[in-house]
C-alpha cells in the first residue's frame, strides 16, 4: 500500500517534488449540495470528480456560447488511493500523462510488478488511447489489502466558518451541526467505501478538473435544480430509464421540467446554512416547489428581493442559449443558482466564533468577509449571482461520439423547466412588491 505523510490541502505531498510528480490531497468540497459522485476539492479555484469519457468530451466540445454558463473545463488528473502513517485513507491527485497508461495497459495483469507508488507509476492510467465509458468510482493502486485499514478518515482539514444544519421535514432543525453540508459527507463516504472495496483492483482512476463555480462568494447559497422532463440517457437500460420516468412522474420534473435536487442558504438570524437534500425534493407537489424556492431566497430575516432581477436575467439568458442548441439534449443535467449570503446592505456579518453570534456595524464588512465586488451598506450595485449547468454524462447531440439517436431542435424538456422557473420567480417577484 502506498503510503505517504498527511498534507496541506493543496499543499505538495511529502513524497513529491516541484521539479517532479506533485501529489495534491483531495478533499471533499463542503459545498457540494446534491448529486451522487463524491465532488473534490482540488484548490481554492478548482474542483474535480470522476471522470466519465462522454462527460469529459461534452465539455470538450461545448459551443462557446454555452460556455458562459457551465464551468471551465481543466483537464484531467490521476487519482490515487492511499494510505496516510496513522493507517488512515486518503486520495491524491497527480498529474495525468496519457502516454504512460498504454505501458500499463498492455502489461497482462499477472506480469505488472508488486510496486510502490514510483514517480512514474503515479503518472499511470488504468484507461489506454482508446477512450471507454468509465464509471464513477475509485480503487487503489496497491497490490497489498487495505481492508485492514482504520476507517476512512472524516476529520477534514478544510472546512466552513460557517456551520451547516439539515432542515427535517418532520422534526425541524437537526440538532447535529457540522462544518461541510452533510451531503457533501455522505458521498464521500460512499465514494471512500467503494473505494476499499475495489482496492484488490490496482488502479488509478482519472479525475476531471472543473473550475469551483462557487469560490467567488464568501456565504455561498446554492440550489441545485435537477432540470428537463426526462432523467435517462439514450443508452439506459429499459430497467432504468423505468426507475427514472417514474422519479419524474411522481416528482415537479413532470409538472414544472425541474425538481430540487438540494440546497444550502445561509441564515441570518442563526448564523448557519440551512440545507435540503434531493429526498426533499422529489416529494415536492408544486407548490411545495414554489415554497422551496422562497425558502432558498429568504435569509431567516427577510425574503432577498434584489435577488430577482439578476436570477432572472441569468435564467433568460440561458434559454435563449439554449433554444439555439438544436439536437442538444441534456438528460439529468442540473442547473446551479447561486448567490452570496452575506448581507451586506444590512451590514450583518457573522462574528468568526463557535458561538456564530450576530454583529452589526455601520461601516462596510470586514476584510475576511469581502470580495472586490461586494458593495457597501446603501450600495444600488446589483448583488453577484451566478446560474451554471453541470453533470453532462448523458448529454448528447448530432454527430457527438456516433450517437446512433439523432434529437430534432433544442432541447424542450429543459426549457420548459427554465419557463417554469421562470414564471414562478416573476410570479413571486409580483407579490412580493
């Protein structure tokens, strides 16, 4: 088993050097609020997750008009999984060299060397130059068990001033506060379990690199909308494009094209983020979207009303992007909105201690909680938000990979899920005057 010293996040490992491989401890990215692959975070600015070859060439091959409104794609890194010198289980990033994976590759499995994890192993690739369908997931690069490891390490080095709490729908606020969405958590434990258990398998498994959509704001709020009519790629099986039309059916997906698929919004009044998970959101009738989407909007003191015309513009923007995207389909996609908790017209911020008390000052937000477009109490700069689709592994459109279904016009499940969107934040912005 590969073992190295625990490191910085973002910080090079003990075993690495600058003029060589630089080894990068992953964590999980606290902000990560839905989906199922466990999200990473590689630096301040970047994120990554596993890597599935028709996701990775959508982003390849985005028309540069959508590219305003999904992240910038970085490229791709070897992911590793190791063991720490407490016997706990970490992953590390390295570099990605194609070339070096063919060498693997066509090595018979029984004849590839009991190794450590070398400078050039490392650079290693269980994929060849011919690009397969990968799954999410990770297993090990190590030929020895590591069963008999200490149990995936959860103590991360990286986390929230802020602390999160889930909102349940039968006995309110859970008691239990932590400083990383407790989804975020979740996938990765499920992520590091199936990890352990396919780690007789020797692989390092590629990783993409995406822009942190989310690291411009200080109190990120976030909604994750799973988007469109339908969830199952042209290639499900009839069994699961089964399981998914009857997700839609009985979800907003049928009625609205979009359904909640989690959240986080920062709370004014206690000093916390309030969070959803997708569970909530399937059960939603439409109204109890439309009060979700008041929920995310309102900061445990007053509904953000100047949040209207900056989410709109971004939503409108968007659909007129996408209605020139003939043959484009976007099967379980999701959309992003997010915006900044700090109020800073109220000139409220949250004091940096346990106790997360509230303070209020006269004059602009201290240096920890600005950014160079934050504005001062009284300001009538609009405030930052940002709408971003994600998750492109059942995307398609013409001539993408040889797709033998070949869609007519733009996509109308999803836009029909933004027109719905749409009208229920005009709807909303109307009764709200």
């Amino acid at each position: 088993m590969c073992v190295c010293q625990t490191m910085e996040v973002g910080k090079y490992g003990k075993n690495a050097t600058r003029s060589g491989d630089r080894g990068v401890l992953l964590e999980p990215f606290i902000h990560q609020v839905g989906g199922h692959s466990s999200m990473m975070r590689y630096d301040d600015h970047t994120v990554c997750k596993p890597l599935i070859t028709r996701e990775q060439r959508f982003y390849e091959s985005l028309p540069p008009e959508m590219k305003e409104f999904t992240p910038e794609y970085k490229g791709v890194v070897s992911v590793c999984f190791e063991g720490d010198s407490d016997g706990y289980i970490n992953l590390v990033a390295y570099p990605y060299v194609e070339n070096e994976a063919l060498e693997q590759d066509d090595m018979p499995e029984r004849d590839q060397p009991r190794r450590k994890h070398s400078r050039r192993s490392l650079h290693r690739s269980s994929s060849g130059t011919e690009h397969k369908e990968e799954k999410p997931g990770l297993a090990s690069d190590s030929t020895e068990s590591i069963q008999e490891t200490k149990s995936p390490r959860v103590d991360l080095h990286i986390h929230s001033d802020v602390p999160f709490q889930m909102l349940d729908g039968n006995s309110g606020l859970s008691s239990e506060k932590i400083s990383y969405n407790p989804w975020s958590l979740r996938c990765h434990k499920q992520q590091l379990s199936r990890m352990r258990s396919e780690s007789k398998d020797r692989k390092l498994y590629k990783f993409l690199l995406l822009e942190n959509v989310v690291h411009h704001f200080k109190l990120p709020c976030v909604l994750d909308l799973k988007m469109g009519t339908r969830q199952h790629g042209d290639d499900a099986s009839e069994e699961k494009a089964a399981r998914q039309m009857k997700k839609c059916e009985q979800s907003t997906s049928a009625t609205l094209g979009v359904r909640v698929c989690g959240m986080q919004v920062y709370q004014l009044d206690t000093g916390h983020y309030l969070c959803r998970n997708k569970y909530y959101g399937r059960g939603l009738s439409i109204e109890g979207f439309r009060n979700a989407l008041y929920q995310y909007l309102h900061n445990g003191i007053e509904l953000r009303k100047d949040l209207f015309e900056p989410v709109l513009a971004k939503l409108r923007s968007l659909k007129a992007v996408l209605e020139r995207q003939a043959s484009y389909r976007f099967y379980s996609s999701s959309l992003l909105i997010i915006y900044d908790g700090k109020d800073s017209r109220a000139g409220v911020f949250v004091e940096r201690r346990p106790e997360m008390r509230l303070k209020r000052v006269d004059s602009s937000l201290p240096e920890s909680l600005q950014d160079g477009s934050s504005t001062e109490p009284g300001s009538s700069a609009q405030p930052k938000v940002d709408v971003r689709m994600i998750d492109f592994a059942h995307s398609t459109f013409k001539g993408f990979r040889d797709d033998p279904t070949v869609h007519d016009g733009p996509d109308m499940g999803y836009v029909f899920g933004l027109e719905s969107l749409i009208n229920i934040m005009e709807q909303m912005r109307e009764e709200n005057q």
